[in-house]
C-alpha cells in the first residue's frame, strides 16, 4: 500500500482485511508495529481489535494503561 499518510494506510488495509484479503491484516500489524508508536499504528490497532485479534486489544490496553 502506498499512500504518505498513515492514517490512509490503516484504513485501506481495514477495507481489504474485511474483503477477506490477508494482506489487509499483515499491512494492519505492520502500521501496529511503528515505532515510536504514531497515530496510524494505534488505529491499526483498533481495527486488528475490530477484526477479533488479540494482539490489537493487547496494544490498545497497554497504550491506556500506560496513560
């Protein structure tokens, strides 16, 4: 996917994950895996945790615990 915005990214790979298209959740998980963590990686987080992977609702729990 190539977009500059990573926000663009995560919602596009979102659409793909929920056509069925793996690529959608390995482009999801990589945008989760930026580091230092930004914007585009916590929405990819949410919508790994929409998808019903567990690694999305790990994320975003560690992000509001942590404060």
């Amino acid at each position: 996917m190539r977009h500059d915005d990573v926000l663009i990214r995560s919602q596009a790979a979102y659409a793909l994950a929920l056509l069925g298209e793996k690529d959608g959740r390995d482009t999801l998980r990589l945008l989760r895996a930026a580091d230092p963590p930004d914007r585009g990686a916590v929405l990819a987080a949410e919508y790994l945790a929409r998808l019903g992977e567990d690694e999305g609702f790990d994320y975003l729990l560690t992000r509001v615990t942590r404060g």
